[in-house]
C-alpha cells in the first residue's frame, strides 16, 4: 500500500468562526446568494451569503453561513442580492484554502455596492478545511463605491483581490487581517476575477484592451507599478464577456473561461488552448439551453476533464469534455429568492503517487543539508523546497527534477535563525501534496513545532517538535470551555514526536495547546470524531 506524510495547514493562534464540519476533498463548494425559502426576493440590499457543499453528483452535504454580525476580528460578509458579478470563490493552489469577498454591512444596507469602503469595509474571507471562517481582513481604501469581487490566497497570508472603481480599483494585494492593500497596476481598474495558476497571477475582464485572461506582472507580484497584460490571442476588442477562468496546472496549455453571454453571442464555457505561444479558442460549450455562464472549476485527472459551472440562470453543472458539443447535466437550481454564484473544489489535500520514507534537515557548518528518500514514484514530475522563517508563510528555494535513484538532496545557503522546511510533491497533472515539516536550528537555543495530523481524528493526534537543547514542553488538549482533559509533559532535545489519545473523549471540537518553558507557546483546533 503506498503511503504518504501529509500537512494539513490550519488556522493558528488567528481569530475565526467555526459553523461547520469540515470540507470532504473532491467535492464541490457553491456560493449561495440569499436565504432558501425567504418571502422577499433579491435586490440591491446586502444579502446573507451561505457556502454550499455538495458531492460531485450534487447531494447536498452542508451549508455554511458567513458572518452577518461582527464577532471579535471577524466582519461580517455579506453580497449585494442583485450584483451577479460577485460572488466568485477559490481554491488555493495548495487546496488548502478557499476565498470569498463581500462587505461589512448589516443585511438588508440598502444599495450595499454604493456604500463608501471607509464606512463600509471590503472584506475577503479565507475558508480553510476544518470550515473555519476568518472575515477578519476588511479592506478601507479599495473599491469604494463599487464591487469588490473577487480574492485569492496561496497560502492563507498573502492574498490578491479584483473588483472596480474609478479609484482604488483593478486587481490588488494585501494580506490577512490588514485594513488597507496596494494596487499593483493602474490599467484596468475595473477586473472581475482573480487566480494564480503554475505560480502567475492573472485576472479576468471584460473592458477596454482586455477582453479576457490577463497576466499580472510576473508570479505573483506585491507591489504597485506592476505590468497587465492579456494573453496573446485573447481578444483585444469589445464582445467577450470573460468572467472565471481555469488554467491547466503544470502544463498550463488549456483554460476554461466561463463568458456570460447567451450561446447565440458566442457565451457558455470557452475552451482555448495554447500553441506556439498563442491562444486559440477551440471551441464553446453550452451550459444548457441558451444561457451563458459565470464561474468555473475543472477536475483535470483524467483525459476528459469535468467541468463544473454555474449558469447565468443560477444553476450548478456539470460537463464531461470528450469534445465540442459535450452536453451539460444540471445538477442543482437555486431555491426562490436565492442566487448561485461561484463554484471550487472543497479544500483537503489529495494523496499523491509517492511515498516518502523519510525526510531529514541538519546543519553542517553555515549551511543546512536537506535529504529525503522515496519509493513508488509513479508519474511523479518535481519536488520544490519549500522555507520559512515561522512555519506559517512559505516561499520556495528550489526546485529538483524526479529521478532514478529515488534519493534526494539540497542545500540551503542561507538559512534563516530557526528554519522550517517542507516539500512539495508534483505529480505530472499539476496535482501535488506537502511534505512533514522539519526544522534547524542556526544556534544553541530554539524551540519549534512542525507538523501536527491529523487534525480531526478518532483516536490518535501525532505532533512533530524541535529544539536546539533540552527543554521541558507541556501538551494541553482542553474543551472549548477552556477546561483541561488531557495534559502530556517532555523534556526534549533536538527533534522529538508527542502522541496524544484521545479515544476517550467524547466527539467534538477541542484545543490543542502546545507550550514550551522558553515562553514559545503554539494553539491548534483540532476535532474528535
């Protein structure tokens, strides 16, 4: 049987709402617009917003309410009823995390799209896959008087955002639980998605000069002054209506562009591919009928993709392309005074063909030496290295090509104080999986922990730490009352693993708190099913 270490990236020591179970990857999450069964019908007003988690072959499994009351850091998030260009949702690269958008306003503010951003926030959720919800980035200087639309995280920190005004507009960067965000290009102002595919950010529009997907400066840039430019082969003249967009991962040579004009006008879903370096529309499909569509997701792992959209007439579908004419099955219609507005995959990490025996990191002198060994490498393309000076943001240092002898090496020259290393496994479809985190220390005194999993378990939770000299750390697991059922201590040196039981714990949500005598104190949530 292969086998795999994987991480499973949460919400640590950050504000958040807990009003689900958590997400079951592979299936499908829908932004709902407006209460099922509400007497009144959509409008300009703030609407309440739900997430909507379905199976692929649209049973419902959950449905979760965004905040629409403020609750510590949190904002609330609510959409304008009647503004079908909102409402887009997305899935981290890493499928760790999913994005929304809306404004800190009550539901029922009336006319919420013509609200100021200095009285009435911005604001981007980020979703990860216990269902946790943090609103806690509301944003003040950007789309003022119009529609935000749009977010995208890579690694639930950095986080880019599209929408329009004529002023603090177009596609911009910020980051969790900031107020304020620098636009990074001043032509468009005016986008209505964005994404970041194969490590470039790119936005989709529908106005002057761009009628289509756009590349954002080059990979996923912070700063202002950055560059847009649409795609070569993607219209330059009005009559595109582009709204969500998917690009092929790893190859990068097929995209999925939802345009909500009617069938007649060219509108559904566009399948465009890239040859000798322009992109060629091969051919529409239809949503259904005559309508066009707004929002999309692929499932690449086969040879006929399966397309989910949602429609212009509010509904989920589904497409197998085996080619042009690939007829859409409608899956879910939404309920009376409701609206359907985007559609991703549910976060949870996918286990890859590989697996990994093991994974070390020590120092040798000034540099830090990596080494880990595989088996089963089956259809495997690249290992990236992947850093970090605090075990939350990650940046990659280097990329390794798979090969035959199925071990590996890396050096890191310049290591940070405390290090933290993962990898990042990708197979040849784009899909790919994080590694166990491992830790070094450059001095004599250090404390760190690594990887904690499973977060939501029936028995047996194994938590990862590390330190340069012994220390004593305690391990808490305490109700949501704050009352302590299991306490575990250790007195550690170097690399040591913390197995905790909880088979007698009644099923339910619980903190785990992991503390350490220099002071370094880490709380993660975690679940006993």
């Amino acid at each position: 049987m292969k086998k795999i270490y994987l991480l499973f990236i949460v919400f640590i020591a950050v504000s958040f709402v807990t009003n689900a179970l958590p997400f079951t990857p592979g299936n499908i999450v829908v932004v709902r617009v407006g209460t099922n069964g509400s007497p009144t019908a959509l409008s300009s007003a703030a609407a309440p917003v739900f997430l909507d988690e379905y199976t692929p072959g649209g049973g419902l499994v959950q449905s979760i309410p965004l905040p629409t009351t403020v609750s510590g850091a949190n904002l609330r998030l609510t959409n304008s009823g009647s503004a079908t260009s909102e409402g887009s949702i997305n899935l981290s690269q890493d499928r760790a995390y999913l994005t929304v958008v809306g404004y800190d306003a009550d539901v029922a503010t009336a006319a919420v799209v013509s609200t100021t951003s200095a009285a009435t926030k911005r604001v981007v959720g980020v979703i990860n896959t216990n269902g946790d919800i943090n609103t806690s980035t509301g944003l003040g200087d950007a789309y003022s008087a119009n529609n935000i639309r749009g977010a995208y995280t890579t690694n639930g920190f950095d986080i880019w955002t599209a929408g329009t005004a004529t002023s603090g507009g177009g596609v911009r960067y910020t980051n969790l639980s900031s107020s304020t965000s620098v636009q990074l290009a001043t032509t468009p102002t005016n986008v209505r998605t964005v994404s970041v595919y194969n490590g470039q950010l790119y936005v989709g529009s529908s106005t002057t000069g761009f009628y289509g997907i756009s590349s954002v400066g080059t990979n996923a840039p912070t700063t202002s002054g950055q560059t847009v430019s649409i795609l070569p082969g993607f219209p330059t003249v009005s009559g595109p209506s582009t709204y969500g967009f998917e690009i092929k991962p790893f190859q990068g040579d097929v995209a999925y562009v939802a345009d909500d004009r009617s069938v007649a006008s060219g509108g559904g879903i566009q399948k465009w591919v890239l040859s000798a370096g322009t992109w060629t529309l091969a051919y529409t499909l239809s949503p259904g009928g005559t309508v066009g569509a707004r929002s999309v997701t692929v499932d690449w792992r086969t040879a006929t993709p399966v397309i989910y959209a949602i429609s212009t007439d509010s509904k989920l579908i589904s497409i197998t392309d085996a080619g042009a004419g690939s007829p859409a099955v409608s899956l879910i219609t939404a309920g009376t005074n409701t609206a359907l507005r985007g559609v991703a995959f549910a976060p949870g990490t996918i286990i890859l063909p590989v697996s990994l025996l093991s994974f070390d990191a020590k120092k040798i002198n000034n540099t830090n030496e990596l080494a880990w060994k595989v088996t089963n490498e089956t259809d495997l393309a690249y290992y990236e290295v992947e850093r970090s000076s605090n075990g939350q943001q990650y940046n990659s240092i280097g990329r390794i090509n798979t090969s035959a002898n199925n071990n590996y090496s890396f050096t890191d020259a310049q290591p940070f104080a405390t290090t933290y290393y993962r990898l990042k496994m990708t197979d040849k479809n784009g899909k790919f999986s994080y590694s166990k985190v491992v830790v070094v220390f450059n001095g004599n005194k250090g404390f760190a922990v690594g990887t904690v999993f499973p977060t939501v378990t029936k028995n047996n939770i194994s938590v990862d730490v590390f330190a340069a000299g012994p220390i004593k750390v305690s391990f808490t697991i305490s109700n949501m009352n704050g009352q302590a059922m299991i306490t575990k201590t250790a007195s550690i040196n170097q690399s040591y693993k913390q197995v905790i039981n909880l088979e007698n714990l009644a099923a339910g949500m619980y903190m785990l708190q992991i503390a350490a005598a220099d002071g370094t104190q880490k709380t993660i949530k975690v679940i006993k099913q």
